[in-house]
C-alpha cells in the first residue's frame, strides 16, 4: 500500500536571494515536485539554487481544480514543496485550499519558515508589535478603501498594510482623512531589494515625500500603521467629539473644523464630517 508523502510551506526571498536558508535549498533538493504561485518566478530562485525539478503552476485561479490531483499524489508517496512568488506562502498568497485538504487526507503538512515582508516590516517599524493586525491588501476603489478603514479607525493593535504602486498615494492620502495625518507610518519599499527605502513619520509628512519623489512610488509595498490611541474612559469620546466641533465651528469654515477635530479627538475624519453636518443641520 503507498505510503503518503509529505507537504513541505517553503518561504522564499522577498527580494535578495541569500535569505533563503539552508533548510530550505535542501527541502528543495530533495522534493519530487513544486507546486509555485508562477512558475517562472520560482524557476530563476531554482536556477540560482542550480537545482532542476518539475514544477506545477497553483494560483488563486487554478487551485481548486489541481488540488485534488496534487493530493493524490501525495497519497502515493511523493515529496511536494508549495512556494508562492516570495515570502511565506498562504499570506496573502494562494495555497490554503491545498494545505487543508493535505490535512483532511492524512497527509504530513511541515513548515519551513525563512522570509515574510509583514514581519521584516514589523521588525524595523519601531512601533508595538506585542498586538498587530496584518490586513493584506486594500480595497482597490476608493470607497470601499475608505469604508475599511473607518473599520479600522479605533483598533488599538498595530496595523499592517500590503499595496501596490499604482494605489500607493491613493491609499496613503485615505489613511490620513480616516486616520488623521498625525498618525505615525512606517512605509517599507522593495524590502530586501537593491532599492529598499524605509520612510517613518506623520502619515501627511509621509504621503508629502512620496507625492514630490516618483522613485518612492516604485516597486512593493509593506505599510505598518500606528494603532488607535486607547479611549480616555473618563469622559465618553462621541460626546468629547461633538464640544469639540461645536467650539471650532463657530470659528473655522466646517472642513477646517473637521480636519482640527480629528486631530483633536483622534476620530475619523469622516465620521467628524457627518456629525458636523448633522449639528449645522
């Protein structure tokens, strides 16, 4: 009777390929087959690693039909490593639909832990991360953008973003209106690569940067967000809020008012704005 082989979760560089560690250029020796998120990606780390094995495409849009047979194959004994483009597979990245049915069909399932862009980013944010909230990526269209973040807007734990360089301004100018533009902001860019840059401060400040530098709006991105300032239990925020506005209304033009009372209160921009309406109603 066959014997079932294993699963190896292989985690790949982000970017610089002497992080990929010893552990797994030896996995990868020893495999039978990989199952990679793109198939030429993964073929220039297996070139490096002068190593040549067969290789199966599995991405988000594949996965569900080549699953089943990769399962059986390893119900009949041979080795599979999963890689996804870079990093840790499974974040943000495919491959959960083969892990979970390896483990419905007895099938060993071992990590081999290496590079992930959440947690370099983590590690150089200067910012708590005993709690941390990792999102992935943004809605692409600004309003659905904008209604994740008002989700988002009093989590207390340290958040964590992925985003692209087409949305990088866009989503960066959101996080200030919902978050207010004193939130703190570490923007992390091609990490490992020959062009990495980290740029920490204000989010306004920071968004200012990349708006006047087109070279900091190339490449990839890991956003790692200061979390919400814990509520000050002894008077309620919403009240708080509302004197607040009502003080810098009757001096300022309404978005002024709003923009200084987010700043203030540490509300969201939006919810501000909505009861600034309310109030002159």
């Amino acid at each position: 009777m066959p014997v079932a082989g294993r699963l190896y979760v292989v985690a790949t560089p982000i970017g610089n390929l002497g992080d990929l560690s010893a552990r797994a250029a030896e996995i990868l020796a020893q495999v039978d087959l990989v199952a990679a998120e793109d198939t030429r990606r993964t073929a220039v780390l297996m070139e490096h690693l002068r190593l040549r094995k067969p290789m199966i495409s599995l991405h988000e849009h594949n996965e569900e039909v080549r699953t089943p047979a990769l399962v059986e194959r390893l119900l009949e004994g041979e080795v599979v490593a999963l890689v996804s483009d870079a990093g840790t597979p499974l974040v943000s990245d495919p491959g959960y639909r083969l892990v979970r049915a390896a483990h419905e069909a007895g099938v060993t399932v071992s990590p081999i832990p290496g590079p992930s862009s959440v947690m370099a980013a983590l590690s150089v944010a200067g910012l708590p991360t005993d709690r941390f909230l990792f999102q992935g990526f943004l809605p692409p269209k600004g309003g659905q953008r904008k209604t994740a973040l008002e989700a988002l807007a009093r989590e207390q734990a340290t958040l964590v973003f992925l985003e692209s360089s087409h949305r990088i301004v866009a989503s960066l100018r959101d996080l200030a209106e919902v978050f207010g533009g004193d939130r703190l902001i570490l923007v992390a860019r091609e990490l490992t690569k020959l062009h990495e840059t980290l740029i920490r401060g204000p989010i306004e400040l920071v968004l200012e940067r990349l708006k006047l530098d087109p070279d900091q709006r190339r490449g990839e991105f890991t956003l790692v967000v200061q979390g919400a300032a814990a509520p000050d239990s002894s008077e309620p925020l919403q009240l708080e809020a509302q004197q607040v506005l009502a003080v810098l209304m009757e001096a300022l033009p309404l978005k002024q008012a709003v923009g200084l009372a987010a700043r203030i209160t540490g509300q969201p921009r939006n919810t501000l704005y909505r009861q600034a309406l309310a109030m002159k109603g």
